[in-house]
C-alpha cells in the first residue's frame, strides 16, 4: 500500500515545537479544519491556508518517520463503538528540533506569524545547568536545546533579519502558560543580549491557551487500524477521542487561522477554563494513574472501572468543584462529560504515561486546589490527600519516570515503612509551605496506610517495606 496523500500543501505561517502525538491531535487538528473552513484563508492572511513547519523537541524520530511520508498522516477518532479516520496534511515541512539553521530561518520567514509549543510542563523549567550551558551557547552564536533556548535563537534571528513580531502559543498543561512562557524566554534572553530582550518584550506576544483532548501513545495495532479505515500505509497515525477543546487568549499581532470557526474559544479571562481543565480532568488523571498502578491496573479506563478508586475520584471533583467559578449545571456537564471519555475502554490511555513527571504535575493539579480550600477556610480534601498519597508510594516502585523527584525517590526509599517520613518528605519536596499543616500531613500519612492496605496488587517496593 501507499502511504497517505497529500491534497495540499499550505504555505507555512506556524512554526511549531514539539512534534508529538498530542499537536497533531489538536492544533494540527483545528488548522486543518480551519483551512478547510474557511477556504483556506485565516484571520489576518489570505490565500492559501495556515501550513505549520513542525519542528521534534527532545527526539528526531517523530520527524524522521514522518518525513518518509511527506508529514502527512491519519487520525483515528476513537469512540466508545467505533472509529473514524481523517487524513490530515497541515504539516507542510517536519523537522529535527536540533536542526539549528532550519529552525532560525523558519521563525525568521516573513510569512510566519504563529509558534505553537507542545513540550510538556517540564519543559518550561529546565535545570539550572541546562539553562546556563544554553546561555553560553548562545552568547557563542550557536544553537539551543531547550525550549526556551531555541525560542530565543528563533526570535534573534527573526529580529536580525528585520522582521516583525508574531505570537508565541502555549499549548501545555500550566497555568498561565504564555505567561510562563514569556518569563522563561525573556530571563533567558536577558542575559543573552539586553536589546533582544526588549525586542521581544515589545514585538512579541505570549498567547496562553487550555488545551484538552486525550491522547494515548500510537501502537502497532492502530497502525493496522489506519490501513483498515483508510487503505493507506501509515507508519504514524494518531489515536485520539472525539472530544476536543481549546481556549485561547492573547493577542495575534500578525494574524492567525479562523480557529474559532471550528470550535475554539477566544476569551479575556483564560484563568477559570485553566483551573477547570487542571482541577478535574488532569488531577482525576494523577488520582487515576497513581492509585489505579497501585492496584495493578494498566489503563485509564481499568482504573474507572474499579468501584473504590472511582469513588476517591467522585470525592476529588466534589472538592475542586467549591473552588471553581462556574454555576453546577456547568460542573455537572464537565463532570459527566469526563466520565464518559475516562470510561471509553477503547481508548487506552496508560496509566505510566499519565504517571510520569508527578513532580511537575501534582503542583497545579492538586496542591493549587488544596491551598484554595485551606485558603477559604474548609478541611483539606480527603480525595486530595489520596493522590499524594499514591504518588509517595509509587516514588518507592521501580518504574517512576520522573527525573525531577530522583532525589526525592532516594530519599524516601532510605525509611520506605515510615509512613510520616513519606508524608512530610513528598510535602517538604513539592509545596513547603503545606509540609508546616499538620492537617495535612497526618491526613496524607493516614491515607499512605490505607492504601498500604487496600492494594490490589502491592506495589513491588523495596525490601523491608510494607
């Protein structure tokens, strides 16, 4: 068989990094449809649609294994009876993230006027030496390996060809992400060359934006389905649910695509939609994963389906829903629509996916909402102090993917039958200021013994642990 077709090829007006299944779930997504929309005009540009130069992060493969296809793939819609297939071709060019002069001259090209970014929440707070060995190579004229090292290199060479400003999109799971984004560029670039980071500072602007659509890793069984559904060879199609969302707000000083057309929201204040996504659909998510690994199961739906572990996470969403600003008929329709998009058994979104980088994770997930309750005078949340629970456990286990808690992981496994020790360790690591309540220190050692005792499969810790 061949591989997919393309039906057109854009001119590119997005740069994108982070060349992943999720951005080719969503963003992707909506621009495709949006230049089919709107006859492949945009907001801003006329013509001939909004194609995207999708640019790897940390790997090269992604692009590699595209570009054998001309960057065109399938996506599978995955319901709870039956999948649906699209053949999507808004990536017009794929490319290694490493590739330092195609990256410059891409976000230097006139015609661009939107960078989106998918590159995790860790990847907006790189390590200290990182972020210095980007410093100095940029001083030295060369490239970047972090985000916002290769932001700065892109926005230096757009600068020195005399170009203007465009809009940086955050499409991650932050709170306030174009702010964080901004901050993490212009520290950078501030001590990288003052007068580029002024530049920036007033050419540029950061767009933040809530993004939900789950999306699990591909597996050689939907490469088969891509072939069934469509008829073509796809090496990389993308498996995702038919629910979708995107909420934006910032400004787009060079125009965008008629993303509103097919479905996204431009909003003044993005803040209550972050907290929403954050506070149900992610931290139910951690509340999943950690607790579902713990009594042995794989996916997000074999957790769901688990009477106790659903309960703990009906409590969850009853103790973010007295922090969130919507009416109850809203809540009540968020919160149905996530048990029936957790629940779909055919998507199969692995609980050690979700699992990993907790400790970038659990702070605006669980820990924003804890102190919001602290903070209005209520009890910390029960269903809360279990997610942190869970996770202490799991930091015990063999397989934590997590390379921001490996000192933390050490530490705990030093006294692995210490339940206090636990509690206070994971509190002292991730939110300082909580490890001085003692309500919320004993409420979590509680639960760390309760789990203890309830799992299903006990967690494979180290000797002398319970």
């Amino acid at each position: 068989m061949t591989p997919p077709p393309r039906s057109a090829r854009h001119p590119v007006r997005i740069v994108h990094l982070g060349l992943g299944a999720f951005h080719r779930a969503h963003q992707a997504w909506y621009t495709q449809r949006a230049n089919e929309r709107s006859g492949q005009g945009g907001n801003g540009a006329q013509g001939d649609g909004w194609g995207i130069a999708a640019f790897t992060g940390r790997s090269p493969e992604a692009a590699r294994v595209l570009a054998t296809q001309d960057a065109v793939y399938t996506l599978i819609e995955r319901g709870p009876a039956s999948d649906t297939a699209t053949i999507v071709d808004a990536l017009s060019t794929v490319a290694d993230g490493g590739d330092t002069e195609r990256w410059r001259a891409a976000v230097a090209d006139p015609a661009v006027a939107v960078i989106t970014l998918t590159v995790t929440e860790a990847g907006y707070r790189p390590s200290a030496e990182v972020l210095d060995a980007d410093r100095a190579s940029l001083v030295a004229g060369e490239g970047a390996s972090t985000a916002p090292g290769r932001l700065v290199d892109g926005l230096r060479a757009r600068r020195a060809a005399g170009v203007a400003g465009l809009a940086v999109v955050s499409c991650d799971n932050l709170p306030g992400n174009g702010e964080v984004a901004r901050d993490a560029v212009l520290g950078l670039a501030s001590k990288v060359d003052a007068g580029l980071a002024d530049w920036i500072a007033s050419e540029v602007s950061f767009v933040s934006s809530m993004v939900d659509r789950i999306t699990p890793a591909t597996t050689e069984a939907d490469r088969e389905a891509a072939a069934v559904l469509t008829g073509y060879d796809d090496a990389a199609p993308v498996v995702t649910e038919p629910f979708s969302e995107w909420v934006l707000s910032g400004a787009f000083p060079a125009g965008r695509p008629d993303w509103e057309a097919v479905g996204a929201q431009f909003v003044d204040d993005i803040e209550p939609y972050e907290r929403r996504k954050l506070w149900l659909l992610n931290a139910g998510h951690s509340l999943l994963a950690y607790r579902g690994l713990l009594r042995g199961h794989q996916t997000i739906a074999e957790a769901m389906a688990d009477d106790d572990i659903a309960a703990d996470l009906e409590q969850l969403w009853a103790e973010a829903r007295t922090e969130l600003p919507f009416d109850d008929e809203t809540l009540d329709a968020a919160t149905a629509a996530l048990r029936d998009r957790f629940g779909n058994a055919r998507i199969e979104h692995t609980l050690a996916q979700i699992a990993s980088d907790g400790s970038q994770k659990l702070g605006p997930r669980i820990l924003d909402t804890l102190r919001s309750r602290l903070a209005a005078g209520r009890a910390p949340g029960e269903a809360q102090a279990t997610a942190l629970a869970a996770w202490a456990l799991h930091l015990l286990g063999p397989d934590v993917r997590d390379p921001g808690a490996a000192a933390l992981a050490e530490t705990l496994r030093a006294t692995p039958d210490d339940d206090a020790a636990l509690a206070t360790g994971v509190l002292t690591a991730l939110a300082p200021d909580l490890a001085r309540e003692s309500a919320v220190t004993d409420l979590i050692q509680n639960r760390i013994a309760q789990l203890r005792a309830g799992a299903i499969t006990e967690p494979p810790l180290p000797t002398g642990a319970h």
